[in-house]
C-alpha cells in the first residue's frame, strides 16, 4: 500500500499544474459544502449550491486522473510543446468552468441554458470549454496508448488510455446530446421533485447526465480494473480491458438512448 501511495505521488507530482488545478477545486467544495448546508435558496427545487459542489467534485477527479494519466506517458512525448500548449488550455478551461459555474450560482442563477444575453454567451463559452476538455482528455488518452513511458506496466498504460479515451468520446457525445435537447430531462417530468438523491437525476423522465457521469468515469473505471487484473497473464488481461472498454461504451450508449426516450433511469414514483 504504501509504495503505491508513493507512486501516485510520483506521478502526480510530474504534472504540477493538473495536480494543483484538482486540489484547488477539492478546497472550493468545502466553502461550497456549507452553502449547501445554510443557504436555502433554490433553483427549480435544487440548492443553488448542488451543481457547484458536484462540479467542483467531479472536476476536481478528472483533473487529478489526468495528471497520473500524463505520467504514465512517455517523458519526451509528455513534454513536448504541442501537449503542454494543450493541456495549459485544458486546465484554463476547466478553471473557467468551475469558476462560473460557482459564480452563478452565489447568484441564484442557473449557469446552463440561461436567459440573459451575457449569462447566454458565458454559456456558449462553457460549451466551447467543455468541448475542448473532452476532445483533449480523448487526445491524452491516445498518447498513453501509443507513447507509454517505458517504466510502466504496459497493462497499466493500455488501462489508462482506453479509460481517457472512452470517457473523452462518451463525454463529448452525451454532453453535445444534452446541449442539443437544450438539456438533460426528456420527457414529462410531471412531479419535479422526484429526482434520485444526491445525484439530481430525473425519475420521473429521462435524464442524459446518467449517460454522460457514466461515460466520463470510464476515465477512473477502467485504470482500475487494469490494476485489478495485474495477477491475470499480459495477454488474457489486455483482452479483458479491450472487452471492458468496448462494454462500458455500449452500457453508455444503451443509457442514453433510453434516456433519449424519456424513460428514467430509476422509476420514482
């Protein structure tokens, strides 16, 4: 156990500027937490604080997979200047992104599909941010894949890079679904209040952000089930992460077209 903290702490460390994004936004949940607790204020029955917390949190995650993810990429790859421009990009975005999103809502205000012609451009500019993270989560995926620093296992690199690229693709497929639908509920949602705990999710109608949480922790899903693997022999594990990865894409697939046709995920009521 604790080589591995070790190593995470290696790798983390190679990419200071994700490392220190991630923890950044894990330090603006915990003001943000309080709000939750003693601010009463809601927008369409949610607490003005629920999307900045779950962002703050989700963000903060994916950050910190792309930071251990860069490291196990190879050193010469990783520090080249076209990656670096990319990923100085990336966390630009992914600052803005949060920043707005816990902007608006200290304002009471919904930070997707507003109304007012500012609040309306900082959201074309959220889309354009967001599509850009996805993109680039796909692209580091596919430099783990084809340059895997040749100090790690390569079933470890192979993990990583399917789990960024299946989540990168899932992410920008599922988030243009919920822009273009001009958001996430399909359906009737008849009693507004039915919604999964903690996550918000619709149980009444359809909801795409099933599909989308889903496909973006492929990212963290299947690193995971790479190292879960490690006693398997090389090729019967790698064949296991390939049909892992080709499943978690057909599972996101499946929830969104049943969300797509407006049926919830959990029936509630």
């Amino acid at each position: 156990m604790s080589d591995t903290i070790a190593h995470v702490a290696l790798l983390l460390r190679r990419e200071l500027l994700a490392t220190s994004l991630g923890l950044l936004f894990l330090a603006m949940a915990v003001p943000t937490l309080f709000g939750l607790a003693l601010d009463g204020r809601t927008i369409v029955g949610v607490s003005v604080w629920l999307k900045p917390f779950k962002f703050q949190l989700s963000l903060a995650v994916h950050v910190l997979t792309v930071a251990l993810a860069l490291g196990v990429i190879e050193r010469r790859a990783r520090e080249g200047r076209m990656v670096r421009a990319i990923l100085l990009i990336f966390s630009a975005m992914l600052l803005f992104e949060v920043c707005w999103i816990t902007v608006q809502g200290g304002r009471g205000l919904p930070s997707h599909f507003a109304t007012s012609a500012f609040d309306l451009a900082m959201y074309v500019l959220m889309g354009i941010g967001a599509t850009f993270i996805v993109l680039a989560t796909a692209l580091f995926g596919v430099l783990a894949l084809r340059h895997p620093a040749p100090e790690v296992p390569r079933l470890v690199s192979l993990a990583v890079g399917l789990g960024l690229l299946v989540s990168g693709i899932a992410g920008l497929v599922t988030g243009w679904s919920i822009s273009l639908n001009n958001g996430a509920v399909v359906g009737s949602i008849g009693d507004a209040g039915l919604s999964i705990p903690l996550l918000g999710w619709s149980g009444t109608a359809g909801d795409i952000r099933v599909a989308h949480f889903v496909g973006l922790h492929a990212a963290q899903s299947l690193p995971l089930l790479g190292l879960a693997l490690r006693a398997w022999t090389t090729r019967r594990a790698r064949s296991a992460l390939v049909v892992a990865s080709l499943l978690w894409s057909g599972a996101t697939v499946g929830l969104l077209i049943q969300a797509l046709a407006g049926r919830p995920f959990i029936p509630l009521g």
